[in-house]
C-alpha cells in the first residue's frame, strides 16, 4: 500500500486526502493549523461540504487517514496549500513597471497584485529532509504558470535526488518500462529520480467530493514519466478522463478557466449597469438571448468572490501586465460592483426615507438617522460556507465605513467571520430600514419581504408581486 502525505487540509486538501484513504492509501494529511488537527482528531470537520464529514470520518475510522502539523516519510506528497493575493502598491512596484504606462496597468490606476507563494515555498521545504529515491511530489495549489518548473523544483533539489526529465539518458521512460513490467503502472520507480507534477484542481464548492470523482483531470509533468504516475495514482478514484501534459500547460490551462469566467461576469455585470439605464430587465435580457444555442451570458451580481475566480486572474496579470488588458478591465469591473451595491442600498434608503414622510403626511423627507441594513448572504455564492473574497463581505465593509447600522446573516456560515454577523434570521431583519440581499441561497428564496424596502443583487425574489403587496424591491440590473 503506498503512503500519501497531503499538505493542507483545506477546501481541496482535505476532500482530496479522505478519497485517497478510502481508497485503500495510507494518508498522513498535514495542516500547520492546530485547531483544524484537533477538530479533526475529534471526529468533526471544519469546512461545510455536503458528505465530507462522512468521509473523513470513513477514512479516519479504516485507520487509512491520520493527521499532524509535520510532514513524514511517504511515496507521494501532494501540496494543497493556499496561494493567495498579496498587493504591491505603486510605490514600491519594481522600475520596470515605468515603462509601461501605456498599458491599463499604470501608476494612476491600481495597486499591482501578485501571487502570494509563502505557503507553497514551505510546504516544500518541509518535505524536502523527507524525500527518497522514486518519490512523486504533485502540487495541486492554483499558482501562476512555471511555478512548478521555478519555484517547486529548485527548492525539491536540496534533497540531492534527480529531477525526473533534467537526464533523459539516464532515466527508462515509463511507457517502455511499463512495457517490459505491466506492474509498474502502480509502482514507483526505484532511483535516484524524483518525480514532480502539477495537478490542478477543478471542482466547484457545493460539490467537491462528486466532482473530484467525475471531473476530468488535467495532469502536467515536468517530464513523461511523472505525468504517467500521477496519472496512476489519480486513477484509483477518478472515474473521468485523465490528461495529460507539461506542467506550465497544465497551470495555464487552470488560470485560463476562471479568468475566461471573470471577464464573462464582467460582461455580464455591464450588461446589467447598462439595462439599468436603458430602463429594461436584464434577468429577462439574458434569459431571452441565452435561448440562441450559440450564447452562455452568465448572471450578474454584487462581484465575484472565492479563492479561484476572483484572484486568478491576477496571477497571468503578473506574467505580462503590460498585455492583458481585458483581464485588467474585467477585474476593475466586478471590483467595483460592491461599491455599485452601495449605490443602490442608498436610494432603498431614499425611497424608505420618502415613504415613511408620506405615512406621516411631511412635505419633505428625513434623511434616516442610522440607518439599519439587514444583509442576507455572507457566502461568495449559493449554499456554501466559503466566504473566501467574498464580495458580500465586501459590501458590508463599505456599508460600514457609510456610518450605517449593519446586521448580516448567513445560514452557511455559523462561525462568526465578521462582527456585525448575527445567528437568526429574525434578529437580522428586526429594525431593518433596507434588506440587501448579497447571496442566493435557498433559505432565502420565497421570503416574505413585503414589509420591507428590499435590494435585490441576486434576482432572488419576485420584485413585482412585492410591489403588488405593498413591498419595494430595487433589482440589480433592473430599471426602474
């Protein structure tokens, strides 16, 4: 049975983990955090993904999944660690970035992001004291192309071993191998090699544990054989097609699929700001063009959030900042589609403002003193806990730097992430002047509002049969 260590029992590390080990590996999954080790030793989880809990208690409970805050020998580790953001402002930015002010990415227009590699730089250091002969090391963590070729492998070369690929004479390829002994398709090649892959997850939150399984998988190896291993490993659960190629394709192939989501919504949240004006319903718009079999315009909303979508752009960004300037724009436009949310929260406030001065029968409205905002959603979408550059935080940022009252709920998130973060609903709508809602989840629909002023960022509710029952709702992307 071969031995797995799993770096990072996050949202990707810990599913990724629990499948190997019910499938028959021996898994030592690793977390720096102790409160996520201890959770863990105790039976619980703490992410909220539909049938993880089961699983890892499956995988715990077969003696195949143990965890710890160190690494230890194995025959495979896998890296699943967080790449986040980090923001160079301007004025520290390198001098090569005066040289292209022409580009969209100049001096007056924001601060440059890149992608933040400390975690991925660690957990590499800490398996290196442990790596052997015919190890296979997978970083699975979303990072910017050539990482694994510039980061992963320089730092894998202080163990003394060979990088699989760097002395092709020297080392059988696999397929011959394979040839000559069918068992090796599920061995590792005993060597002085070290064999390195890039395996990109693509699995959407909600999900996870189905789409690790159906998905296809995109493989990438610094040489061929390490593609194929990690291709035999993944094989074990993985009822998908497995594809295979280089590494720095295999982590372009990741950053173009959300950027090509990013620009989408961006194009989509335009349309909505431009229906708006134009005085039509843009949930309707899209709904009608959507029926031509060429056309997928996807929904708009108050931004775009989650760990993938709303930062991986940046990381092509980064490559060739003075190029990419439709990634640039699109990244402005759903950036500011929080502050476009405010916006609308205000002339709710406006029409509150004018409805309470007719019910007393004043001539002229009073601003509302304080004003309390109800926001539904603390989510970065639909029926998850992940609020991860959630653009729904975001908003309740802004809402607070405004000088309003806020009270925000969330039925997904029970752990208290923000502090104006109440644990009813009830308590969150009690005094509301506004009820913004910022995601879609399905305790929400069919709420009875009409007692309210309400912005709807989701197309969640029925703003006509609100406005027939004595109700008000602003829509996002819908004029008035």
């Amino acid at each position: 049975m071969k031995k797995i260590c799993v770096l990072g029992l996050g949202y990707i590390g810990l599913p990724t983990a629990s499948m190997f080990a019910t499938h028959g590996f021996e898994v030592i999954g690793v977390d720096i955090n102790s409160r996520v080790i201890e959770t863990l030793k105790n039976g619980d989880v703490h992410i909220n993904e539909p049938g993880l809990k089961t699983l890892v208690q499956a995988a715990i409970r077969s003696g195949n999944l143990r965890v710890a805050r160190d690494p230890e020998p194995a025959d495979v580790f896998i890296i699943a660690v967080p790449t986040p953001l980090y923001i160079e402002n301007q004025k520290t930015r390198n001098s090569e970035m005066d040289e292209q002010k022409k580009g969209p990415l100049t001096k007056s227009s924001m601060d440059y992001k890149r992608a933040d590699l400390r975690y991925v730089i660690k957990a590499a250091e800490s398996i290196v004291p442990y790596l052997r002969p015919g190890n296979l090391v997978i970083l699975e963590s979303t990072v910017p192309p050539r990482t694994t070729v510039d980061v992963l492998v320089p730092i894998l070369r202080r163990s003394g071993l060979r990088i699989a690929g760097e002395d092709k004479g020297k080392i059988d390829s696999f397929e011959t191998k394979v040839k000559r002994e069918p068992e090796a398709a599920n061995m590792y090649t005993p060597s002085d090699v070290l064999y390195v892959a890039h395996c990109p997850e693509r699995v959407l939150p909600g999900r996870i544990l189905e789409e690790l399984v159906r998905n296809d998988h995109v493989i990438g190896g610094i040489d061929q054989t390490s593609a194929e291993l990690a291709k035999a490993l993944y094989k074990s659960f993985v009822e998908g097609e497995i594809l295979i190629t280089d590494a720095t394709t295999a982590e372009m192939v990741k950053i173009m699929e959300n950027t090509y989501r990013d620009v989408n919504i961006a194009l989509a949240n335009e349309f909505a700001l431009i229906a708006e004006r134009l005085g039509i319903n843009i949930w309707e718009a899209i709904k009608l063009a959507n029926r031509h079999p060429r056309m997928e315009i996807l929904k708009p909303g108050p931004g775009v959030g989650g760990h993938c979508i709303a930062v991986d752009p940046w990381f092509i960004v980064q490559i060739a900042p003075e190029i990419t300037h439709l990634i640039q724009t699109a990244r402005r436009v759903n950036e500011t589609m929080p502050e476009y949310v405010v916006k609308l929260v205000k002339k709710a406030l406006a029409e509150q403002s004018s409805r309470r001065a007719e019910g007393r029968k004043r001539k002229q409205n009073q601003p509302i003193v304080s004003p309390r905002i109800a926001c539904l959603g603390l989510a970065y979408k639909a029926d998850v806990d992940d609020t991860r550059e959630s653009p729904a935080i975001k908003v309740i940022d802004l809402l607070r730097a405004e000088g309003f009252d806020v009270q925000a709920y969330d039925p997904h998130v029970p752990i208290r992430v923000i502090p104006e973060q109440v644990h009813s609903l009830e308590a969150t709508l009690n005094g509301a002047d506004v009820v913004l809602i910022l995601t879609d989840h399905k305790e929400f629909q069919g709420l009875d509002l009409k007692d309210y002023v309400v912005v709807d960022t989701s197309n969640l509710l029925d703003d006509e049969f609100l406005k027939a029952n004595g109700g008000f709702c602003i829509k996002l992307g819908k004029g008035c």
